[in-house]
C-alpha cells in the first residue's frame, strides 16, 4: 500500500519536484509545480501524523535494510506535528510567494527561487523525519545549501554578502556536527539514533562522550541561531526575500531545535547531563539571549532587523526550558517552538504583505500605514500582541507554560 510509504514520499517528492522546476523554468508553471508539491506534503505529513495517533511510532526502512544497518526513518508524535508545522507553513509561504517573487526576484532567477525552495523544503522534512544521524547531516547540508542561495535572491546588494556570511557559519556549524557524529560513531559502531541512545550508558564515563555532547550542541546551535552563535541570523532575515524571511523564521530554526530535543533527549538521556553541565551553560546563554537581543532590537529602525534579533531573544526562552531539565520545563519549550513559529511567522507575513506595498520596512516610513492597509496592519498587530504574549493569542499559551 502507499500509505506504508508515506515517511519516505514526505521528503522525495519536494526532492522531485526540484529538478521538474530547472525543466520548466516557465515563471506560472514552476509556481504550480511548487504549490502541488507543498501540498501534497502537507496532507501526507497529515496522513502521518493521524496515523501515528492510531497505531504509535512509524518505522519505515530504506530499501528494507532494518537498522542499524539501514537508514531508518522513524515518525513519532512530536515528529509528526514538527512535519505538520514545516510543510503547512511552506504551503502557505509558496502560495503567497507568486507575488513577491515577481516584485523582488527578476524573471530569469524565479525557477531557482522555487527550486531552491523545494530543495530546502525537502532537507527541513527530511531531518525532522531520519533516525539516521547521519543521514541527519545530508539533509541539513540540502537544507542549508538551498537557503544560502535563496537569502542571496534578495534585492539588496547586502543580500549577497549575507548569503556568503551564512555559507560560511554555517559551514563551521555542520562541521562541528559531523566531527560529533564521527566521534559517535567511533564510539559506538552505530548512527542509528535509538541504537546510539541503547550503547552510550555503556560508554558514558568516556571524555570523548563529553567531547561529541559539545560538537553537536555547538553544530545545531549555530543553525538555530543560538546567542552567541547567532551573528548570521540578523542580516539573513534582513536581505532576503520578504516570503523566505517567512519561511526560515518558523521552520528552519525550529527544526534545528527539534534536533537538538532528539539528540539530548533520544540520544545522550537526560543522565548525560550530570556528566557535562550543558544544562548550566544552555540557562546562562537562555537569559543572556533574552536580555541582550531584547535590547539590541528596541533600538532598530529596520522592522526585519527587530523582529530578526526578537526572534534570537525568543530562541532564549526556548533554550530556558530546555535547560530546566523537567517534564514542564520540556512541554514549555516545545509549545514556545511550534508558537513561535505561529507568531512569528505571521508577523514576518504581514511584514511582507506592508513591503510589497511600499517597498520598506523603515520605521521612519510608515506612517499613516494603517489606513493605507488596514488589513495588513491589523494582522500585525495582532501578531505583535501575542509575541507580548496578550491573553487570548498564541503567546500566552506559551507564557502559562
């Protein structure tokens, strides 16, 4: 049956739908191949997470290999809602995106636009979906690859050097995580997640353990744009293009946080904390996050740039509640995730929507812009009121938490 297959057709089909747009190239028709493909991993990802309600956690191995000698692909109930987030939200985004691309991006570079967007589509999929840590770092090096030439599509001149900054960082960031999976590796003989977290209690007074916690930490931290390792993060949202400062504030950091969840979590356990104080380290990096970008975005005159450095501040609550080690603690930061991603994807939307009409996100010009677009500014402010965290909105879900 297909429905067995749908862990897979998740990933492959954005994978597919890729090199369709570099044949068409036709502006109309690779915005309608982008939108049937989202779309059909969005109800997939749906079909998945019913699925998983029903029956528990979905294995599904490549080639029929099982694991650990076989990538696994395995979907659990966080996986699934994760899998809802990144493929509604880039269903959305690719909706709204004809617009914007034909404002920002010139014709002959749309089909790349939409291509690299599939393929950074496919690579968020794909490492919330793998149990293969390895396997794990191809789709986050897809994923971050694709986006490096999307942030570079922006209008601005800056875009191109803040595209570079990004290639750069975020090259040092999956190096650290290979290093980390290769030191696994050599210790265990094993990528497999659930088989790594069955072996490391064997090994866990290894200084190498400790040495492999920390790579991986600092691997995805920088992709999530955790303080201090957040320094690309403010100009990419900045200089890319309106509809992908939608997509990488709720999805692409988001995933990174689910994969940092499943390597502290699944993999090392909660008891590996007690060999390395990262929890110590990860609370004080939490409320200096919180303080500092707070502050360094209440003197910004470019709203990208605020909500960009917001969105750092924000990553510190998360990180706070990782850092508790508790069951609340835990439940706080992954509903703060999927909220975040609400919150601030609307804004980020509306944003672009107040862009699209004038053509800045200047503070000093927008005046009058509620009457201008009311719509637009309601929706704005609606969003603003819930990243406060007002009663009645998404954000005071996560502050009761």
């Amino acid at each position: 049956m297909i429905s067995s297959h749908y862990p897979i057709l998740q990933v492959v089909i954005p994978l597919l739908g890729a090199p369709i747009c570099v044949l068409i190239r036709q502006r109309t028709w690779v915005w309608a191949v982008s939108v049937v493909t989202a779309w059909v991993s969005f109800v997939i990802s749906i079909l998945l997470w019913l699925e998983v309600s029903k029956k528990g956690a979905i294995s599904y191995h490549i080639g029929n290999w099982p694991p650990p000698w076989g990538i696994e692909y395995r979907i659990d109930i966080l996986s699934a809602l994760v899998l809802i987030l990144v493929s509604g939200i880039g269903s959305l985004v690719i909706i709204f995106a004809r617009k914007s691309v034909e404002k920002e991006i010139p014709e002959d570079r749309t089909y790349l636009f939409y291509t690299m967007f599939l393929l950074a589509l496919s690579g968020l999929l794909g490492m919330v979906a793998t149990g293969d840590l390895f396997n794990l770092f191809v789709f986050l090096e897809i994923s971050s690859l694709s986006t490096y030439v999307l942030i570079s599509l922006g209008t601005s001149k800056k875009a191109m050097t803040s595209a570079f900054r990004y290639l750069i960082l975020g090259t040092l960031g999956a190096t650290f995580y290979v290093i980390g999976v290769g030191i696994l590796y050599q210790l265990t003989g094993t990528l497999n997640m659930l088989d790594l977290a069955s072996r490391i209690p064997e090994i866990s007074q290894s200084s190498s353990l400790i040495l492999a916690f920390g790579f991986l930490t600092a691997g995805i931290g920088l992709k999530m744009g955790l303080f201090p390792l957040h320094t690309w993060l403010p100009n990419a949202y900045t200089y890319a293009p309106s509809i992908i400062t939608v997509f990488l504030s709720a999805t692409a950091t988001k995933v990174a946080i689910y994969v940092l969840l499943r390597i502290y979590f699944t993999i090392f356990g909660i008891n590996s904390f007690s060999l390395f104080p990262m929890d110590k380290i990860l609370l004080a990096l939490g409320v200096v996050s919180i303080l500092t970008m707070s502050l360094v975005a209440i003197f910004q005159t470019n709203l990208k740039r605020m909500f960009a450095y917001s969105s750092v501040a924000q990553t510190g609550y998360i990180i706070i509640g990782i850092s508790l080690l508790t069951e609340k603690g835990l439940i706080s930061a992954i509903v703060h995730t999927f909220n975040h991603a609400l919150m601030k994807g609307a804004l980020f939307f509306a944003l672009g929507a107040i862009i699209y009409r004038v053509s800045t996100s200047k503070l000093s010009s927008l005046s009058g812009l509620g009457k201008m677009m009311p719509l637009s500014t309601s929706a704005f402010l609606i969003s603003g009121l819930s990243l406060f965290g007002v009663p009645f909105t998404v954000g005071f879900v996560s502050k009761w938490y």
